[in-house]
C-alpha cells in the first residue's frame, strides 16, 4: 500500500460471463503523482486486467 493511502471501502459489481469488478475506494494524500501510486499498486495484483478512475475528491 503507498505510503498515506489506506482503503476506505471494497464491493463487488458482477459484469458479464462471471466477470466482476471489485471497486476500492481510496482515501489518500494529495500529493505529488496523485492517484498514480495507488492505481500502479493495483495494476500490480495478479489477475487485474484493467483498472478506471471512475471519481476523484477532496477531504475537507
């Protein structure tokens, strides 16, 4: 896990022909590189065929 992002939430989402899509929901730092070292982490898990930033907030 990147350093100062933790997961908030985790669901499953069936798709098609038994294929599901796990959504995470992230809280991370707004820093340098924003969401990259997360969506790089999870590209990373055996498995993962794609990845989509569907939202992107802040914390105030």
């Amino acid at each position: 896990m990147p350093e100062g992002a933790k997961i908030h939430d985790i669901a499953e989402e069936p798709i098609a022909f038994g294929l599901v899509a796990i959504i995470l929901n992230f809280i991370t730092d707004d820093g340098e590189g924003g969401s990259e070292p997360v969506e790089e982490m999870v590209s990373a898990i055996p498995g993962v065929a794609s990845i989509e930033i569907t939202g992107v907030g802040r914390l105030m």
